[in-house]
C-alpha cells in the first residue's frame, strides 16, 4: 500500500507518557461522563459505596428520597476520608448520615453538613458553605456514570444524554436497563487505554488475530474488515445469530428486537470508557479503567435478560467461554503493540483506510487536551 495515504497515529510518546497520561486525566477522565458500572450491582445495598475513580475516592449513594448522588469522599474539615474501601457502614450513624471518623463532622446523603462538634457560627462555621464536594451522577441503560467536575460539565453543557448523542436512538431495541450481570471477568491488560480503544475500533486485524471470530463472522476478514455496517449490525455465518463457539445458544433473542438485530452483531464504543458489543441474546460491556499510561484494568460484564437468567439451568458460559477466547487474543496483541511503541525508532503508527474509526481516537483525544508532538 502507498504510505503516502496512510493516515498517522498519535506519536508512540502518547501512549506511554506519564505527562500525557496526567494531561487525559484531567481534560478527559475528569471533565467527561464516565461509566463506572451497572446500577443494580453498585447500589445493591443501603448506604454509600466506595468506588476508586482513576485514584479519586469517590461515594456513590441513593438518598432516602430514591435519588443518587455522588460526592468526592473528603471531609471539609481536614480532608480525611469518610469511608474507607470495604469499610461503607463505618461512616454511617444510626440516623442514616455520614460521620467524619477523624472529628465527627457529619453530613447527609446530599452532602450538606448538618453538625460539626463545639463548632457553631459565632466560630466562624458556615455549614451552607462546607457541603461534601459533588460529584455528577446519571444513568443510562442500566449504567451508571459520573462527572467529576460537574460545575464546569454543567457550564459547558455536557449533560450525559449530550454526551451520548445519537448513540441510544441506534440500539433503542436492546433492553440494556432490564439486563443482570451473569458473569464477570476482571483483566489487567499491560497497554494504553487508546492502544485498547482503536483495536475495538477497528476489524483490519481481525483475520490474523480471531480466527474463531473470522469463522462465526466472515465478514470481520473480508477484505480486512472493511465497509463494515455496524449501524446495521454485522451478519454471521449462515445458521448463526450469536457470539458463541456454535454461533447459537438456548436463550431467546431479546424482545423487541427487529429481524435484522436478531441475526447480526452490533457494537458502540462509548467514549471515553465503555465499550458495549450486542448480540441477539446478551450484551457484553467493557468498561476501561485507567491505571496509568502502559496499563489499564478492564471490567468485562456479560448482561443477559433477568427472564432468561431466571430460568432453571441458565448458563452463561457458551458466551462467556467464546468472548475469553477473543478477549485474550485482543489483550496479548494490544500488550505486543505496547511493547513495540517503547523502542527507540518507533516515533508512530499508521491507519490503514479500513481503520477509519480508529481516527477517532485521535480526534477524541486532540480536540480534549491539544494536539500531542
């Protein structure tokens, strides 16, 4: 191929550079929208959770009222931390509100401090000015995402459905707020989240990489994977429907799908930190967490249809087996790139025209935190 129409990537510095990883924190991890996991498994119980969002100790709560809400979890007095990982209820007194273990300010669910000991106004305390630090809470499709910097999000206009555009309206028919998770796998992938991110986003690597995947979806090798419909859903191969080793399963296809999203696959990337694949009978969500600039966590929730999971004898793993297998063989290609970047004469890639929306990426990225030499 002609170099001279290849596009070229980020420089190979983007995708190990501490400086650059700081930069991406706080232009986009903590100014956009961020997906941190399903409602129904964070909120499984009464009281806050804990979550560590890209090493920013967050609580995450729902109010007697039923509404959530996030603070970061800082006191406003010293800025000890209210609840420590795993140890939620310590924080909580018998009235329902958080209590500062170090002075025992406390504060309700809405993050207003309601008492601070031997402290009253003549002391210099204004309690309507030492609220908990908020922190953007929004759901959608059963998920649940967060702003760490709501005020400028909200002076920008960033509200989530803003930030998902048309995205919803292209998989409206998947039931994604009624699904459970049915099985999940946690990996340590040693590559950059963008190295992740444009292998997701595109198939040119596919043949060499997924030879199973090729032969449930002839269409993903087809001249590299290009032309790809994913607006429309990729069709299998001739007598399968799903992302399974048979390409079939037992499971009933999600109510409410048309014809067409019974047979094919579709797949959204969520930016910064989602990924969502969609076959007729499950959902598999990849959320990205992360951990510096050569390593990410990734969370990989298989969602099925709570009807389905409540069946006698409901097994994910035909599923679950299938996508390890592909997980794997992305994870191990991403890690070998990673492991290319660093040598002194790779300065950058190049996008080949099939790897199109794997630009994005680069556009993503540059339009947040400039342009990257």
């Amino acid at each position: 191929m002609n170099e001279g129409v290849l596009e070229r990537t980020l420089p190979s510095a983007a995708y190990r550079s501490e400086e650059v990883f700081a930069r991406e924190r706080e232009g986009i991890f903590f100014r956009e929208w961020l997906a941190v996991g399903r409602e129904v498994e964070l909120l499984s119980r009464e009281g806050p959770r804990v979550l560590d969002v890209l090493g920013e100790s967050i609580l995450l709560l729902r109010t007697k009222e039923g509404t959530l809400r996030a603070h970061y979890n800082v006191c406003r007095h010293r800025g000890a931390r209210l609840c420590g990982a795993g140890e939620e209820k310590a924080a909580l007194t018998p009235g329902g509100t958080l209590r500062c273990p170090y002075h025992s300010w406390t504060y309700d669910f809405e993050g207003r401090l309601l008492s601070a000991p031997h402290l009253d106004e003549a002391s210099g305390l204004r309690r309507e000015d030492l609220s908990l630090h908020p922190v953007g809470v929004a759901t959608w499709g059963g998920f649940v995402f967060l702003s760490l910097g709501p005020a400028e999000a909200a002076a920008r206009g960033l509200t989530l459905e803003a930030q998902l555009g048309p995205l919803p309206a292209r998989i409206a028919r998947y039931p994604l707020a009624e699904l459970r998770v049915g099985h999940r796998i946690r990996y340590e992938v040693a590559a950059n989240w963008k190295a992740i991110a444009e292998n997701y986003n595109e198939c040119y690597h596919c043949g060499p990489v997924h030879p199973e995947l090729c032969a449930l979806v002839p269409a993903f090798k087809h001249k590299g994977g290009a032309g790809l419909d994913w607006e429309a859903g990729i069709p299998h191969r001739d007598g399968a429907f799903t992302f399974t080793r048979s390409g079939t399963t037992s499971r009933a296809p999600f109510p409410g799908l048309s014809e067409a999203e019974k047979l094919r696959h579709k797949g959204e990337l969520v930016y910064p930190n989602l990924f969502l694949s969609l076959s007729a009978d499950h959902v598999v969500a990849f959320l990205l967490f992360p951990q510096g600039p050569e390593r990410t966590q990734i969370v990989c929730d298989f969602l099925f249809h709570e009807d389905e999971m409540a069946k006698p004898g409901f097994d994910p793993m035909d599923a679950v087996e299938f996508w390890d297998l592909v997980n794997r063989q992305d994870w191990t290609i991403c890690e070998a790139v990673q492991q290319g970047m660093r040598s002194r004469v790779h300065a950058f890639g190049y996008y080949a025209p099939m790897e199109d929306l794997s630009l994005d990426i680069r556009r993503y990225v540059t339009e947040r935190i400039g342009a990257l030499d």
